[in-house]
C-alpha cells in the first residue's frame, strides 16, 4: 500500500509527462475524488495508506486523465453559476464565460409578470437550470438535436427543482415552436468555425461533443439561423442573448436587419473578449 504522499508524486510524474497543465493540482482534484474525501483532508494526512480499492480507482481516472479526458466528464460534475451540473461527454462542459448570458437574463426577466423564455441548445441545462433558480417566476423551453442531451438537462433540472417550469423538446433550433412568445431568446450555439477544430485544446477537440462545438462550416450558420428566426418568436421588445466566438463580433453584428432589430450590443467577458450579443428586436 502507498501513502498520500507517495501517490501524489507519482500520479503528478504521470500527469506531467502526459503534458496535463499543473500536474500537482490535477494529482490532488483525482486523489480526492478517489478517496471521497475534501483538499483538507488530503492535504493534512500525507501519511495516510490507500487501501486496494482506492489504489485501483486511482489508477483508473489517472490513466483517464493522462489522456486529456477532462476532470469534469470523469467525476461527473461541473459548477456552473454556483450550482453542481452533471455532465456527460454528451453536453458540454459549462464555462465561466456563458455565467455572462445568466446574469443578463436574470437581469431582463426578474420582476417581470409570466416572464418567459426560450434556450436554443440547452445542452446540460446550466444556462436556463441557473436562470430558472433565481427567477422563481420564470417558465421556459429548453430546445436540442441531442436526446441525450435533453435528458442530461432534465437531470439536472429535476436535482435543483426547476423540471415543472422548464418544457424540455427536440429540435433543430426553432423546427418545433409554432405561436409560441417570448421575453427572452438565449443561446450558446456551435460557433467554432471547422477549420479551427483541430486546434483547439485535446480536452476539448477529443472530448467534447463535436455537434456542441462546431456547426461544420464557417462557425456562423447557426448563429444566423438563430437570428433570423427568433424574431418570430419574440413578443413586443423582446430580447435575443446569444454567445459569440473570438473575433466574431463584426460579422454577427451585420447580421441583425435594422429593420427588425433596435439595440444591438455586443458585451465582453472578463477577460475583454466579446463574447455575448444582445439585441431587441422593434416594438
């Protein structure tokens, strides 16, 4: 049997030789999950023996890990907006960044009477699960291609209480919708152009479902169906809050008819990067 301490520098040896980014935290992350135990724990018992099962457990999410399967799809969960979502390599792994669509909709639809709205990709239903917590009044649609993914944002609606205000339906953006009216349009479309695929992290172009990343052209058809089509469903001064790409923020911009849309604002997140649009279509 080893100690914390000697499994420690071995799986940090492995992870770093593997090129894994800060070996030693990535260690630490896999060990407490292994052992069901807090950082406190492993931090203050180096000198604590793992039995069999937790050497064999171990072993198994290091060797996981080593090859750039994220921490996120091998314990199962991500923290998104203060909440636990589970996540599967089904859905995406939510993102710091689409925190910025969350706070803007809370934002739009606190306060408002039989406030509604509609997500276009649900995916693990971080964005609508976390807006729904908060604005207890709100109702809304959760749209997806993915059945699988449709059922990951059930689960996770259902673990934090919001399934009886959220209509879960499969669809290819608005295919489903028919007379339906919302305050509020919210999206976090495939917007990774396919020729940039290749590029991007191994945790994410191995990993991650390719249908959430990319809409294998240009990166921009969605973002366009998603525009075009929303007004339809957007009451009088409705909104549309959709997360952009890097460097996208020019061309999207000329897609918004100003015959149809008043505000268009494109904001940037914490790091400076324009990462979300937000427009309202004419009263």
């Amino acid at each position: 049997m080893s100690s914390i301490a000697q499994i420690l520098r071995k799986a940090t040896d492995v992870l770093r030789e593997n090129g894994i980014a800060e070996p030693r935290r990535e260690a630490v992350s896999l060990l407490t999950f292994a052992l069901e135990k807090d950082k406190t724990f492993v931090i203050a018992h180096s000198e604590h023996e793992l039995s069999g099962e937790e050497e064999k457990r171990l072993e198994e999410f290091l060797k996981r890990r080593a090859s750039h399967e994220p921490f996120q799809y091998i314990c199962g969960k991500q923290e998104f907006y203060g909440l636990d979502f589970t996540v599967t390599k089904d859905v995406l792994i939510p993102r710091p960044e689409t925190e910025l669509i969350v706070e803007n909709a809370i934002e739009i639809l606190r306060g408002k009477e039989n406030a509604e709205f509609c997500e276009v990709g649900i995916g693990s239903g971080c964005i609508s699960v976390s807006i729904l917590h908060k604005v207890k009044t709100a109702k809304a649609i959760g749209l997806d291609i993915s059945a699988t993914a449709l059922e990951i944002a059930r689960t996770n609606a259902e673990a934090h209480r919001v399934l009886e205000r959220l209509k879960l339906e499969k669809s290819d953006v608005f295919e489903v919708l028919c007379d339906e009216k919302f305050d509020l349009i919210v999206s976090n479309p495939p917007y990774v152009p396919s020729k940039d695929v290749e590029t991007l992290q191994a945790e994410v172009r191995n990993f991650e479902p390719l249908l959430s990343l990319t809409d294998g052209k240009d990166g921009f058809s969605i973002i366009e169906k998603i525009i075009d089509g929303a007004p339809k469903f957007l009451k009088e001064n409705g909104l549309l809050l959709m997360e952009i790409g890097f460097n996208q923020a020019s061309k999207v911009e000329e897609m918004f008819s100003p015959d149809i849309w008043c505000i268009i604002n494109i904001l940037p997140d914490l790091q400076g990067v324009p990462r979300m649009v937000k427009a309202q279509i004419e009263g």
